[in-house]
C-alpha cells in the first residue's frame, strides 16, 4: 500500500496534523533545511530525518529551488507571515475568457494554442461562415436564364463618328431549346467533358477547386473548377470580370441554383448560353454554325465536338481563329484531340458503350462547315470590323465572347471616303487588266493595302480582298507574302545608324569602332558576286558552299553608289551591306520602325533583300516612321469603346524615336530617288514629293509598293494563291494581266498612285525635311576608291530567275530546305532568298525562295497579324 494512504498513528506530539500546525506558526519566513525540523518527531519515528515521510519532504522542499535551503515568499509580502508563497501575493489566479498566450506555460509552449481553443476558433468561424452563407443565400437573386440569352448589336463608327454598321450579336439563331430537344448524345458529351458529377454534386465542387489552385501552384496548365452549375451562373451573369467579388458571388448563386433547381433546368440553362464561337450562343445557333442543322439532329461524334468548343472556341474552330495559336492547322489538331478524348471520357464514365465510340472514331473527324460571315459585312465592312474587333481584344480586357455578346460602341479610325477610294483603286486595276476568263493566269489574284498617318498612327484605309462575305482572309493584315526589297530601307538605315564593321577587329562591334554609311558610299553592283563577310573572306554555307547573289535579269551595274543601288533596286549591294553591317542591326532597325519580329524571317545573308513576310498595316507604318522624321507609333484601328454610356476602352497613343531624324530624312530622300527616277516613277503624284520602293520576289509571286508623303503612308502588295487547292503555295504571277511579269513598278505602283493622289486631293503638298549629311563615303568590297558608277538608264522590266551559285573554285550551293512551312506562319523559316524582280527574292544562303505553304483561313503562330496576338 502506499505510503500517503497509511493510517497514520494516534499523535503522540508529532505526525502530519503536528508537522502541518508547526508549518503554520508564523516565521522569519524561512523553513528548515531539514525535514526533520518541520515534521517533528512525528510517524513515530523520531527526530531522524531518515524516517521522515515523502509528503513532509516536499513541503519542506523550497519552490523554485533544487534541494535544501530554497526562501519561500511569505503571504503578507515580506511580514514574515506563513503560507504557500504566490508570486501574486497570495491572490488566486483571474481566469482568462481566452487563455491566450496560455498562462502557466513557459517558453514556446505559451504559444501554442490548446486544443480547446483550436477547438473553439473553429466553431466559431464555421459558424461565422455558415452565418454569412445563409444570409447571403437567403437575400442572392438567381439570374434568369432567357436574360441571359439576350444578345445586343454593336455599332461601329466611323473616323468622323458617323455610324458605319450595326453588326455583331444577334446575326445567328439564338432560340431558346428545352432540354427535351438537346439530343442525349449532347447532353452526355458536356457532363462527361465538364463535369462528371454533375447528377449529385452541389452546384459546386470543393475538390475541383482545390485541384485547380494545386495545379496552377505547380505551374501547370490553369484550369477553372468550375461545375457545370457555375459555368451557368456565369453566363447569366452581367460581368465577366475575374474579380473575387464576382467569384463568391458566383458560388453563392450556384449553391443555391444547385439546392433549388432542377437538374435539367440548369443542364439546359447552361447549354442556351453557353458560347460556342462563331458568334453562336446556345445549342441551337451553334448547330446551324458548324453543321447548318437542328441541334436535336445532332450525332454523338457533332455532339463531341460542339463540347470541345466550350472549351475554347477560338481555339477549336477547324478553320481558325485570332491570335498566335488559332491557326487552322493547329485548331484542327486541338479539336480532333479533345473529340477523341471526349468520346474516351463518355466510354470511362458509363455515358457510352465501347463499340460506339469505336465506331464514331472509325468514321472520323465530323465534317464542319465554312463560317458564314455576316450579310451586313459585305465588301469591305466586313474586314474593317473584324480588323478593329481583333484590336479591341488584343489591346484591352475585353474579350472575344463578350464583344461577340454586343452591345458596345466602337470608334474606330477608318476614314469612309479613303476606304472607298481605295478599294475604288484597286477594283479599277483588277477589272482593266486582270481578267480569270480570258486568261487561266489570272485566277486566283489577291491584292491587299493599307494607309497610316505618319504622325498618329491612325489606320485610315485598307483594303482587305474583294468581298469579306466570299474571302475571308484580311489581306491587309497578315497573309504571309514576302515583301521583297521594300525591306532594303531598313539595311540603309542600319547602315548610317550603327555603321559599317572594321575588318580588323572582331564581329562584335561599338558603333564607336564603325564607321558610319553615307548614302554615297560605293558597293560593286555587279551580277552574282562572291558574298563575303565583313572581314573580306568569303561567305561559307553549312556545307562549305559559296553563295554568289544574281541581279534583276542577271545584270552587271558596276561600281554604284547606295543610292543608285536603292534607285534601280540592284541586289549585291545590299546583300554585301547587310553583311558588312550584321544582320541582327538590319533586324533591329525594321523591329524599331514598326515591323513585328515574329513576321520576320531567319537572319541568313538574303534577310537584307526580303525574305520576311510584314503584312501590309505593318509595313506601311514602318514607312511611316521614316515620313515622321524617324519617330515611330504602332498602327491603331481603335479610338475608343463605350457601353451603357460608359467608357470600356480608350486608345492611348505611344511613340518612340526609332532612328535619328537624320537617319530617317536621309532615307527619305534616297527614297525619293525611286519615285523621281528609279523603278517607282509610275508612283510619282506630280509636284507633290513622295517616296518609295518597289518589290517583287523570287518566281514572280509578289509584288510590292510601298511609299509616303508627309501625311500619309501606303503599302500595296499583290500575289496569287488559290484557296481551295489541297497544298496552299503562292503561284507564280508571270503572263497575269497579259504581261510578261509582274513586279512592284507595274499594278502595285498604279494603285498606289491612283488611290495616293485621290486621298491627298485639297492637302497641301507638303515637302520632306531637307537631310544634312551623315556618315562617310565607305569602299565596299571589290569598290576600288575612285569608282565611275554605271547606273542603269531604266528599271528592268525582265523576270527575276532562280538563285542559282555561279561556278567558282569552290563548291558553290544554295541550302535546301527541310520542311515546307505555312503561308501563315512567319516563325516557320525556309530561308527563302533574294534577287527577284525589282528587288524581289530568289533562293539564297539560308533557304530556295520556295514560297511558304499558305493557309488562307488561319493565323500566323506566334503572331496573328497586327490585330490578332499580344504584339498587335
């Protein structure tokens, strides 16, 4: 038994009630070291100390201390008084409604709540949180799934603010279906796809949420969470804005969607908002985009499909979308992967039975129709709307869906008289002279244009193809055609900004180490010269080979100067030139005056001659850097948006000094001399100055003219391509309007002319800065110091032949290409050449000048023309 549980013997003056009466008399506050002191000779053992029991050892112990001798504190703080000493003085502790830091504990241990309190704070704030939920649920409204449905127009305006078109939403069937009529196969399709477990979940799902914050936490691919429940509350919801505010109040709805509406209702609310692209809301219009049928006739493989484009309908369209990665190519790709794998999915769930997903697999890809642009889009309103709804989504937060959605108003730059006279211009040439029944040739022509002011960057004109209703392609904005030596501006420009590399000293130069280019510097301009570095040795190929650069109609022009080089558009100059001063400045300067590095080829020797692929908005407003004095802003279709009275988006304008005025007015006036008398006299505007530089490259598949007057800049190109052939390549232009060649002084120069002189009419004629000089007159290769330049007396009218290697000592060869690339992508890079026409482009270093593979329904990756990508 125990030693505290003895009874004690009868007290014969001592024991415990002894040794407890003893500790109580009052002290000089100290206790005895010894328990024998304090118990007496009590337990009738004594006054030995070894027979003193545990209880009277620790009361006779000291608190705080270790062994005998410890001092108490008395009750009465220092009177000596006996007692428990208390280092409140005696006083119980005052209980804590939260013990927190906790009391009696020390160290880390204060910190750390108990379990009590853990226990407690989540009481309370569930309870809290259940508190707010349901007076959040009790006084939230559900949205109406016909307001929902509502789709308004958007009215587009003109520079001046006279109404252009009422287009946008409400051009396709938006009829309400019931969920009767939304065939199974749909219905199966989306639950499986979206969400599986939509039949019992909430309307909301937890695990989903955590899912997707846990997978953009690692970096992976954003993902929603949403269930099908929130996707249609969404819909019915006035904003889009990704705001937490809208998010809970989102949540909110659809739990009580979830607790108080049907199943159908909400999978069929969903399905009648949802967006599927093509301007399509609801099941029903997108059934008559993609397959021009009833939705209740939809198969499972359709159904499989028309789920895919929930996911992204930009994405998912077969025949492209905007943007960088919405070319046709790729969208096919994305939507027969998501097809396939919806189908594996509705196997997985329990939705379809394995025989029926193979067989809808063996039959393949369902077959979707063309999109049907809008009837009010005819001609060229539909490109000027669609160029500025591609700006308005690149360049402000509003996207695809809501502008399709309605109900904006657009102010855009476009000046109605110069969109007119300019597709005036172009149909006057295209009916005097190119003529698809009397000449094979003649089908399939395409031409494209556009005009910038200088000074604003506002883009006034396009012309994007002959009817936006039956070409669907913008050919103002990116379509993949090479520019040919209009690009040659930007190697002078290079040149008299960064100079031209010492020989003796390494690649990577200071432009202190170089010496500046004068338009008078002289470059040997004859015939198939030996391309060379900027040390003098020889330019080597991958496979050793030289590369020897041809001439228009394979002409020798002798010594000349940049000038007349630029004058009569001579090639082996201007190759030799970007060598001298490095291919990345010759990129650099296109890059500073407007052009967008993604639409620009490989840096091979022939990117100096045009290899790369601007589209027409780009190119004219790179020119337009040099009519501004060197000062360069990014084109701009868009003024500003408003709706409900109140502003969505404004146009901000931004420029930078790309080039040195000097640099630019010099560039200027070398340009003059195309247009006064070099390959671009037809372009001349009488006694108004003007600039400019003809192109056309290699095969005659190109032409090209671009210039400016100090008010306004133009870029015509013209190719052929015939869309509905199986592979896309431009075709050769030779015999096209019964001439034996086309090339960028013929109908591009004409139509710039006509439309220039008609667009300035009642403007002055303003004259260019005079340049000052600039640079020094440098010797190129093979240029002895004192050269007799021997221009040449006319441009040449003879077609541009082949790049081939002249024979020389050594192997001499042009690259073959790998791959052949896509009209619409200008990341895909042949190489390509140059030394066409005019300036144009033939194989060289780098590439054939084979012409890309062009694709007339898609977007270039990386890209999307000027209004399509982040770059825009």
């Amino acid at each position: 038994m125990s030693e505290h549980r003895r009874k004690p013997p009868p007290p014969q003056g001592g024991g415990r009630a002894a040794a407890r009466r003893a500790a109580q008399q009052p002290t000089s506050g100290r206790r005895a070291a010894s328990p024998s002191n304090s118990a007496g000779p009590g337990h009738g053992r004594g006054d030995d100390s070894r027979y003193a029991g545990r209880a009277d050892t620790r009361r006779a112990a000291p608190r705080g201390g270790s062994g005998a001798g410890g001092r108490r504190r008395s009750p009465d703080a220092g009177t000596g008084g006996g007692g428990r000493g208390r280092r409140d003085g005696g006083r119980p502790p005052v209980k804590r409604f939260i013990d927190y830091p906790r009391a009696g504990k020390s160290g880390a241990r204060r910190w750390i709540p108990s379990w009590k309190l853990t226990a407690g704070m989540v009481l309370t704030f569930g309870a809290l949180i259940l508190g707010i939920v349901g007076v959040a649920l009790a006084v939230v409204r559900v949205p109406s799934a016909q307001l929902a449905s509502v789709v308004q127009k958007n009215v587009y305006y003109w520079a001046d603010g006279k109404q252009m078109v009422v287009a946008g939403g409400g051009n396709l069937n938006r009829q309400i279906v019931e969920i009767a009529q939304i065939p199974q196969s749909m219905q199966d399709a989306v639950i499986s796809a979206e969400n599986a477990s939509f039949e019992t979940d909430w309307g909301v799902d937890p695990m989903g949420i955590a899912r997707a914050v846990v997978k953009m936490a690692q970096g992976g691919e954003t993902q929603s969470g949403s269930t099908i429940t929130q996707q249609f509350v969404k819909n019915t919801y006035l904003s889009q804005e990704q705001t937490l505010k809208r998010k809970a109040t989102e949540l909110l709805i659809s739990v009580k969607v979830g607790a108080t509406k049907d199943k159908d209702f909400i999978l069929a609310g969903y399905l009648n908002t949802a967006y599927y692209g093509r301007g399509a809301y609801g099941i029903q219009a997108a059934a008559r985009a993609y397959f021009d049928k009833d939705c209740a006739d939809l198969t499972p493989s359709e159904s499989a499909f028309l789920s895919a484009t929930l996911n992204g309908p930009n994405l998912y369209d077969p025949f492209g979308g905007q943007g960088p990665a919405a070319t046709a190519e790729k969208n096919t790709k994305r939507a027969t992967d998501r097809w396939k794998w919806t189908l594996d999915r509705e196997v997985q769930v329990g939705r379809m039975d394995a025989a029926e997903r193979d067989k809808w697999v063996a039959q393949g890809f369902p077959k979707v129709q063309k999109p049907k642009p809008a009837t009010n889009r005819a001609g060229q309103i539909g490109y000027l709307t669609g160029l500025a709804d591609n700006y308005i989504v690149a360049h402000s937060r509003i996207s695809k869906a809501e502008l399709d959605k309605g109900g904006y108003q657009i102010y855009t730059t476009f000046d109605r008289d110069k969109v007119n006279t300019l597709a005036k211009s172009v149909e006057d040439v295209r009916k005097a002279n190119i003529k698809p029944k009397v000449r094979d040739v003649d089908q399939f022509v395409q031409f494209g244009g556009a005009s910038v002011e200088p000074k604003t960057g506002k883009i006034v004109a396009i012309y994007g193809g002959e009817n936006a209703l039956e070409h669907f392609t913008n050919n103002s904005d990116y379509t993949g055609v090479q520019v040919g030596s209009t690009f040659k501006p930007f190697v002078l420009a290079a040149a008299m900004t960064h100079g031209k590399r010492n020989p003796g000293l390494g690649p990577q130069q200071s432009d202190s180490q170089r010496t500046v280019v004068s338009p008078e510097s002289i470059y040997n301009g004859n015939n198939k010269l030996t391309l060379r570095n900027y040390n003098g040795s020889v330019w080597h190929d991958q496979n050793g080979g030289e590369w020897r650069q041809p001439n228009d109609g394979d002409e020798d022009k002798g010594l000349v100067t940049l000038r007349t080089a630029m004058q009569y558009s001579v090639n082996t100059p201007f190759i030799q030139l970007g060598m001298d001063v490095g291919t990345d400045l010759v990129q650099e300067a296109a890059v500073k005056a407007g052009l967008d590095k993604d639409q620009l080829a490989s840096l091979t020797p022939t990117f100096s001659l045009g290899t790369s692929a601007p589209s027409a908005i780009r190119l004219a407003g790179a020119y337009a850097t040099f009519a501004a004095n060197g000062k360069q802003t990014d084109p701009y279709s868009v003024e500003k948006v408003e709706k409900n009275g109140k502003s969505a988006y404004e146009h901000e304008a931004k420029s930078a000094q790309a080039f040195d005025s000097n640099v630019a007015n010099n560039v200027t006036d070398v340009l003059k001399t195309v247009v006064e008398s070099g390959t671009g006299t037809k372009a001349q505007l009488g006694n108004r100055p003007a600039a400019g530089k003809t192109g056309t490259t290699d095969g005659n598949r190109s032409a090209w003219f671009a210039g400016y007057t100090p008010q306004l800049s133009t870029a015509i190109g013209m190719y052929r391509v015939d869309p509905n052939a199986k592979k896309q390549e431009f075709l050769s232009m030779r015999g096209v309007g019964g001439q034996p060649t086309i090339h960028g002084a013929s109908f591009p120069a004409e139509i710039w002319a006509d439309y220039m002189g008609k667009a300035l009419k009642g403007q002055p004629a303003l004259q260019f800065d005079a340049p000052q000089p600039i640079g020094e007159k440098v010797y190129g290769d093979g240029a002895s110091p004192s050269p007799s330049p021997v221009p040449s007396t006319s441009p040449s009218a003879s077609p541009s032949p082949s790049a081939s290697a002249s024979p020389s000592k050594q192997p001499t060869s042009s690259p073959t290409p790998t791959r052949t690339c896509s009209l619409f992508d200008p990341k895909c890079k042949n190489g390509g050449g140059s030394g066409g026409k005019n300036g144009g482009t033939t194989g060289g270093p780098g590439g054939t000048g084979s012409s890309p593979s062009p694709d007339p329904t898609g977007r270039p990756p990386g890209s999307g023309g000027l209004f399509g990508g982040p770059n825009g």
